[in-house]
C-alpha cells in the first residue's frame, strides 16, 4: 500500500486534486445521482449502454470512478486509484466520441459534439496525481506518514 499512498505535503499537488474532485463530483453527482440538472444512474446507465454501445459493467464502472473517484479526490484517499479511474474514462472518451470532433471545445454552437481539449487537461492533472500524489491536507499523505 506504501507505494499508493506515498505523497508529499506539497500544496500545489492539493490544489490540482482538490479542483480536479470538485469537477468531478458535480460531474459525478449528475451522473450518479441526478444532482445539479443531471439524469441519474438509471437515465445515464440507459444512454451510455443504447446511444453509446458501452456495455453495462463499463457504463456503471465509469459512473462510479467518476463519483466516487471524485470524493477519494476531495478528501485525499487512494487519489492515485481515483485519478487512474478518471483518466480512463477520459480516454475512452476521446476515443468513442470526442476525437471525430474534433481539438476544440464547441464555443460557438457550429460543431457537432465537443472536441477533446478539456480532456487533455484531466489527464494532465490525473497524471500528476498518479505520478506524484495527493499532496498536502490528504489521506493519503497522512496514512503515508504514519508508515514512515
């Protein structure tokens, strides 16, 4: 566990996992809950399996890394499992949807669909925190100094 854990108390690194959460469980929650204007797990389940041909373990497993990976983000805990979670589903979908689109983001109502700029940008913070850590005020780090 040691090497999951293992961050420093670096604040930056919190801040890009603490943003990155907060995105992510607003996300999450339209998707998990049906908070913030969002469908539900039934309604999201529903598209992602018949509009986007995703089969159902994999719909309801980027559902879950996306809320639940959210909070692990939010409060530091095994935020490198929580970000690789994310970063998955962000590939995917780049891949399934948003690469025919296009780089950029549909500013202006003339593309069909987003590109897959914002994207690029999850990965980037999800790979800092794979590769680094939560950082400061985390689980994580506080688990990973005790082991010390």
């Amino acid at each position: 566990m040691k090497p999951i854990l293992h961050t420093t108390n670096d604040i930056a690194l919190a801040i890009a996992r603490l943003v990155l959460g907060i995105v992510f469980f607003i996300h999450g929650g339209q998707l998990a809950m049906g908070w913030f204007g969002g469908y539900g797990f039934s309604a999201t389940m529903h598209f992602f399996t018949t509009q986007l041909g995703i089969p159902a373990i994999f719909a309801a497993l980027s559902i879950l890394a996306q809320f639940l990976g959210a909070i692990g983000l939010i409060v530091g805990f095994l935020s490198r499992i929580a970000a690789f979670g994310i970063s998955i589903v962000m590939l995917v979908a780049i891949v399934k949807i948003h690469l025919a689109v296009g780089f950029f983001m549909n500013w202006y109502g003339t593309q069909k669909g987003e590109g897959f700029e914002y994207h690029l940008l999850v990965l980037a913070l999800c790979l800092l925190i794979i590769v680094k850590g939560a950082g400061a005020f985390s689980i994580d780090w506080l688990l990973s100094k005790k082991s010390i």
